[in-house]
C-alpha cells in the first residue's frame, strides 16, 4: 500500500520521510527523540488528571514510536496508537513487545479512523502533531468525530510568535541541539487562540491549557499553569447531548 491509501491528503510525505528516518533512534532515551522522553511523565501526568485513564480507551493520534502510548498503556488503559509512519509503528511495537506492554498500533489516518470507528473513545490524545500537517483544523474535527460524549480530547502544539520561534527553532534546534534541525516549521505552528476557536468550532469544550516550559540552565521541563508562550496542551471535552 502507498499512503494514498491510508489518508485522505491532510499529510506531508515529507514530515513522514523525516520521523520514519528516525524510527530506529525513537527508544534512545539520549538521542534525537531525548526531549520527549523528558516531557513525556509531565503528559502523562497531565492527561491522567483529568482523564483518568485507568480503564479508559483511548486512541493516540500521532503516537510515532509510542513513546505516550506505551506509558498511558502502564497506566492501565486500553489503548490504540495510529500513525502514518510505518517505520515508528514498527519500532513502538518491537518496544512493546520486548517490554511486554500490551497495546494496539494501526497504520491509519485520523480522518480515516473517524470514518471507521466515530464515538468509540473515551480520551483522544494528539501530541505534537498538529504543528507537521498541511491541514491541523481537519485533524481537530476528526478528533471531535472518535471521543464519545463526555469524553475527552487533549492536544499540544506550539504557539507562533517571537519567543516560541526563538526558543523552539533558533534554541532547540540550533543552539542547545534539543532536537534535530529541520524539525519544526514556524509557519505552521499554532496559536492557542486559534486551536480553541478550532475546537469550540468543532462542538468542544476548552477546559484548560497549561504551558510546557524549558529552564536552560537546569536543563528541565515544567508545566505552567499561565506560560503558554511556547510549548502548551489543551484539555477539551467533548459534552453529552
């Protein structure tokens, strides 16, 4: 199969090129992929909070190597992680395997997900995503289609001005080689005002959004409850009628 079968065009076969070039490197907990693995007990425990996702099901879109997946699975959800990237679906899955984690991996698109399986999720998670796709509005309503009533949705991206541009192109991928360079485009990162509107438009409620901030010096990541200047997530949810 081609990835025209799996999409239905809201992909950059380039964003796709450059993770699955990373796919074996994505259980390095010291190389390219370093900074998730940092911030990813602060997601989890952001998304656990609210969600409680022990006994929930929950379908991570974008889930790459799984680094979230696998650790909201430890947590005792059921969970499905859905990606574009053959390359990092194999890798979480030969993690999972090894780790003897038991979860789901499906090489599919969000919108193609919500044809299939419309309402069938307690909690949707689409971190660090939104900011590689040509269409992240599309990725948004797709997302509303999967959460069943009273569910929720949580997402994260990156806000577009000055600073974010400084620090998380100019610092993270030059200057401190947080991440690889090329990994980000400013043009496409999101500001939250406009992911809310997006989510209001697409029938959910903002609950809350919290900052992900970096300290240089100590070299640590941090939740913010009022610094969404750069990294952010959004909990929404999705009201019973």
């Amino acid at each position: 199969m081609t990835l025209s079968n799996v999409h239905t065009g809201n992909v950059d076969p380039n964003e796709i090129d450059k993770f699955s070039a990373l796919a074996d490197r994505w259980w390095d907990t010291e190389g390219d992929f370093k900074p998730l693995h940092e911030i990813n007990p602060l997601r989890l425990d952001f998304i656990d909070a609210r969600v409680g996702l022990a006994g929930r099901r929950v379908l991570d879109v974008g889930c790459g190597g799984g680094i979230l997946s696998e650790a909201m699975a430890r947590r005792g959800a059921n969970v499905t992680g859905i990606d574009l990237s053959e390359a990092a679906l194999e890798a979480g899955r030969r993690h999972a395997e090894e780790a003897g984690v038991a979860l789901e991996y499906r090489w599919i698109s969000v919108e193609q997900m919500a044809e299939e399986a419309p309402q069938r999720f307690d909690v949707v998670t689409c971190l660090e995503m939104l900011e590689h796709v040509p269409d992240p509005e599309a990725i948004v309503r797709a997302c509303q289609r999967l959460v069943k009533p009273g569910g929720h949705l949580v997402l994260s991206t990156i806000n577009r001005n000055p600073k974010a541009y400084t620090l998380a192109i100019l610092g993270a991928e030059y200057v401190l080689n947080l991440v690889p360079r090329g990994t980000h485009d400013y043009a496409r990162f999101i500001r939250p005002s406009e992911l809310a509107r997006w989510c209001r438009d697409a029938g959910l409620k903002v609950c809350e959004q919290s900052g992900l901030t970096y300290q240089p010096l100590t070299r640590r990541f941090r939740l913010s409850a009022t610094d969404v200047s750069v990294n952010y997530l959004m909990h929404c949810r999705k009201e019973a009628p």
